[in-house]
C-alpha cells in the first residue's frame, strides 16, 4: 500500500524542519519538504489539514493518536515510545486493560525507528521488515488498544511513591518548544523505556551544525537526492556506521570513513567486507574527526556551503557528517528520583536502570551486602522491577539489556507481564488515592 503523504514547506532547511520531517516519517509519512525563500512560517499539510509551525502534540493529532484525556490519571504511564515502552503498552492494554499513557520526548517508535534501516532477524517476517514499517504497525497496535499518547513531551521530573497503596507516583513532562507548558500525571504503575541516545560529538565547532549537516541518524530518506557529486563523511566503526556507508555509496557519493580504531573491530565481517570490497568508500583508521568548519547553511539549500571535517590533517569537503558513534542512557532524573542504576563503567556520566537483584550490584561488588537485611526484599524481587516499588524498567535503558529490538520488545512484554504479578499481589494499588475498582486483574 502506497504511504500517506505529508508536506512541509519553509524558509529553509534547518533544524525545525528536520524534527518535523522525521517525526512524520516515523509516522510512516511520505515526506516532501519545499524550500521558499520567502516563506514566513514552516507549513505542514497532513492530509486535508494544514498547520503552520506545528508542534509535536499538534503533528500527533494530525497522525490520528489518541492523544491524553483530561483525567491526569493512569494506572500505567509508559515513558518512551521504542519498541520496550510499546510492547508493554500493547500487553498493558490487550491483556490487562490497564489505562495506559506513553510519554515519549520525540515521535512514537523509538530510536529503532530512526536508527535502523532493514531488520533481516525479526520473528515473522521472513522477507524482513523495515524498522520504521515495525514500529509504525506497533504504534497502530498500541492505538487500537487505546493506549494514550503524549507525544513531544520529554519527562523532566519523576518522584515515586514510595508506597504505591497508599499514594500514586509523580512524573513530569516538558515540551521543549514550551518549557513552560508542563504536565504532571500520576500513575499506579510507571514502566522507564527511554532507551539509549546517540553519542553527540563533542568538539565544540560540531553542535552548530547539529541537523544542518551533521547528523546522528542515518534513515534510507538521508540518500535521497545524494549523487556521485556529493562527498559523505561517516563517522564510527559499528555496524550501524558500516550500513550508512554503504547506502551512500550505493547511490554513488564518495565516502569517506573515519574511524577511531580499525574497521574490523567491532563491525559485523559482513558488512566489513562489503566496505572493503567498495570503491566509493575511503576509510580512515585510528583517527576522530578534529574539526569542523562550514558557512551556516549547508547545501543543497546554500550551493556556496562547504563543510568540512579535518583528521590527520587532511580537510574534506562534504555534503554531510553522519557520526553514529554508540549512544549512552540519558538517566539523571532516574537516579534524582532515587532509582538504582548501574554504570557500566567508573568513569560513565549516567548509569542504567538496575532490575531484579541488580539492584544489589553496588552492594555486593563493595562487600557490603547483608543476606539477611535484604531477605524479603530477595523473596519479592522480579527481574524488571527496580528497587522502587511498582516502578519497572525495560530495552535499553535496563542494566543488562542486550539492545536489540527484539529483546526491547520482549522486555517490555516481560515487564506488562511483571506488573500484572505485582497488581494481584497487591490489588489495593490501583485503589490508592482515585479509588479506582481493580477490575479485573485476576485473569489466568
Ligand atoms: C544506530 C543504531 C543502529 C541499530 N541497529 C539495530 C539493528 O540493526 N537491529 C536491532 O535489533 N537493533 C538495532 N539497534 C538497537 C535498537 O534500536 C534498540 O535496542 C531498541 O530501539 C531499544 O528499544 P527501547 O524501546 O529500549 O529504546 P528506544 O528505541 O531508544 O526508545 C526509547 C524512547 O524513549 C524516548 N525517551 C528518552 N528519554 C525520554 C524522556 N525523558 N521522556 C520521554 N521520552 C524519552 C526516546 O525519545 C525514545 O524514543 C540500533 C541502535 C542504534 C542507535
């Protein structure tokens, strides 16, 4: 079946325009953006409805979600739409009619949809599936089952109760484009799925250009209208930098590789040797990219523009950076709200969500652990929950997490599943302050 389409028509091409194209892509959209010089305001046509510079809860209601009622309460608020938050929504709903809200800071479908272009080993799909069509037909699933969404809303602040029967817990949203616009919601149940980001670069000359060519995604639309003119810079040596290369070079652009170590170790031998075996690709061992240096607006809208990178002091002229070079949790207001995590390493600015006898980690790596303090609480502990009561987490912003979307969508299946445990043994839960009738929760 042939994509709904969407328009975009602005001034030029920069970062708004970038958000607002890919958040309809994750819709599913096929996207055109016109630049017009004269343009005053960006106008996005969705259907038969136009809107001039929308925000993200206006796109979304374009895009048919169900978007939150007036009621601030649910039993379960989901933060981060990827495929953890969403496999657990859609089971929180089908099975166990939860009410459900998604909190998600960007568009629905997660980094899986944004960062990965052909899934070959997904459970079903024996031809594949584009990431983008998977979590699209998850977020159609979710809305059937009337799971509501709050899309553009990145939660800021979460305070848990620490006794989920007597009070719900707390969490609160912001919109970027209205900081002041917030929103609180409580909520029986509060599942964290807010996965990984992208590593950003950090030399300072780097986040000018952030969306305005460079970039941190690499979608299948980034090659539209590349040509053997254009020169590409790829930065990282993963396989999700490896597949970048090769889409552009597919379309014939030079390509150029920079990567910090050598081109084997950490990249699938797969997609190593497809590189190898590419003439289009140049690729740069043992080197970081030093510097980037550009007029404002890069092309195609300023054909003037040249930006470019320096490594080993060679200067490249390029069309576009893509820099895909790992990601990391974005977990502050996790750990302020008093949630275990762990840091993989000593030196990691932020840790993952600790779950079931992670939670102990710390302890039992100091020698400080007491078997018999912690007797109970070993008796009760399930492998998705944390040490907050009736908080989960789940994908990959869990310690432990194999991030792969399969396994993000079977943790958050998982983590339905736990909650479900966790409201029978404590049915007055959903009681506490609404008085909401557990209804029923007791199903086999
Ligand atoms: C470049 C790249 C390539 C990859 N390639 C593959 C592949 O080929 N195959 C594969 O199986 N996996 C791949 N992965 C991994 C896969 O995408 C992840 O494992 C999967 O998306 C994890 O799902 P998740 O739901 O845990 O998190 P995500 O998909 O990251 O979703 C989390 C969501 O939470 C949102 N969020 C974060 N913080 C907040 C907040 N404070 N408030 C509200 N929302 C928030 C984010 O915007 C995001 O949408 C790749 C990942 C990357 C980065």
């Amino acid at each position: 079946m042939p994509k709904p389409t969407a328009t975009i028509t602005a001034k030029a091409k920069d970062k708004t325009v970038e958000r607002i194209k890919r958040f309809l892509e994750l819709g599913d959209y096929d996207v055109k953006v016109t630049i017009d010089p004269n343009a005053t305001d960006t106008v996005v046509t969705v259907g038969t409805t136009t809107l001039k510079n929308p925000t993200p809860a206006q796109l979304a209601a374009t895009m048919d979600l169900l978007l939150p009622k007036k009621s601030s309460t649910y039993d379960l608020v989901v933060i981060g739409g990827g495929p953890a938050g969403l496999a657990a929504a859609i089971n929180a709903r089908s099975l166990y009619d939860l009410t459900t809200l998604i909190i998600e800071q960007y568009a629905p479908g997660g980094t899986a949809a944004t960062a990965v272009n052909q899934i070959d080993n997904y459970l079903g799909f024996d031809e594949g599936i584009d990431a983008g069509d998977l979590c699209h037909r998850a977020v159609l699933q979710a809305k059937k089952f009337e799971a509501q969404w709050l899309p553009g809303y990145g939660v800021t602040a979460f305070k848990p109760s620490d006794d989920p029967k007597t009070k719900k817990h707390e969490i609160t949203a912001t919109n970027s484009d209205a900081p002041h616009d917030a929103v609180t919601v409580s909520a029986s149940l509060v599942l964290l799925a807010t996965g990984v980001i992208p590593r950003k670069l950090t030399q300072p000359t780097a986040a000018a250009f952030e969306d305005e060519g460079i970039y941190y995604y690499a979608l299948p639309a980034d090659a539209e209208g590349v040509t053997a003119k254009d020169t590409i810079v790829v930065i990282g040596g993963g396989d999700s930098a490896g597949r970048a290369a090769l889409m552009f070079s597919g379309k014939g652009a030079k390509v150029v590789m920079l990567i910090r170590d050598t081109l084997t170790k950490t990249m699938l031998k797969v997609i190593s040797d497809k590189i190898k075996a590419d003439k289009n690709i140049t690729v740069v061992e043992n080197t970081e990219a030093t510097e980037f240096d550009a007029i404002k607006t890069p092309p195609p809208d300023n054909p003037n523009a040249k930006l470019t990178v320096v490594a080993k002091a060679k200067s490249y002229a390029v069309t576009a950076v893509y820099a895909l070079i790992s990601a990391d949790p974005q977990t502050k207001w996790i750990e302020d709200a008093g949630i275990t995590v762990v840091r993989k390493n000593e030196t990691d600015k932020y840790g993952l969500a600790a779950t079931g006898l992670d939670i102990f980690l710390d302890a039992i790596k100091k020698g400080t652990f007491k078997y018999e303090e912690h007797k109970k609480d070993l008796e009760n502990v399930t492998d998705m929950a944390t040490n907050k009561p009736g908080v989960f987490a789940a994908g990959d912003v869990r310690y432990r997490a194999e991030r792969r979307i399969a396994t993000a969508a079977g943790e958050g299946t998982e983590a339905a599943l736990a909650m479900h445990n966790y409201l029978k043994a404590n049915p007055k839960v959903l009681d506490a302050e609404a008085g909401r009738a557990a209804p029923y929760y007791y199903l086999a």
